[in-house]
C-alpha cells in the first residue's frame, strides 16, 4: 500500500529566501567582521558557499524518486 505524497510546497517557501538572504548576507557578514585585507575572508567565504551548494545537493538528490532503494 503506497502513502500519499507529501506536499514539498511549504518547505520550497522557507527554503528559497532562506537561501538567497544566505547568499546575499553572508559575504557581507564576513567582510565586516574580518575585513577585505584579512586573508581568511575568500578561504570563510568560500569554503561556505561551497558547504551551502553541497548540501542543497544532498537534498536534491534525496528527494528524488530515483534515489530511493526499496530493500
């Protein structure tokens, strides 16, 4: 017997503006803690964009029905 298919409308609400604030704000964010002549400001800055885009990654792929193993 299936389940009916959850809604995945609400989380894509949260999950977009969450995203772009994210990436709008965060490089602002660690500029003016650490300054543009700081060195850790491209490694924090990029290090978290990719974090970010690999996540959303995972969620991408968990969400789709061929990544689902039947056992």
């Amino acid at each position: 017997m299936q389940s009916a298919p959850k809604s995945r409308f609400p989380l894509a609400i949260v999950a977009v503006p969450f995203v772009v604030l994210l990436c709008g704000l965060l490089p602002r964010g660690i500029v003016a803690v650490l300054g543009l002549d700081n060195p850790w400001t491209a490694y924090l800055y990029q290090y978290a964009m990719g974090g970010l885009v690999f996540l959303i990654g995972l969620v991408v792929i968990r969400r789709t029905p061929s990544s689902s193993v039947s056992t």
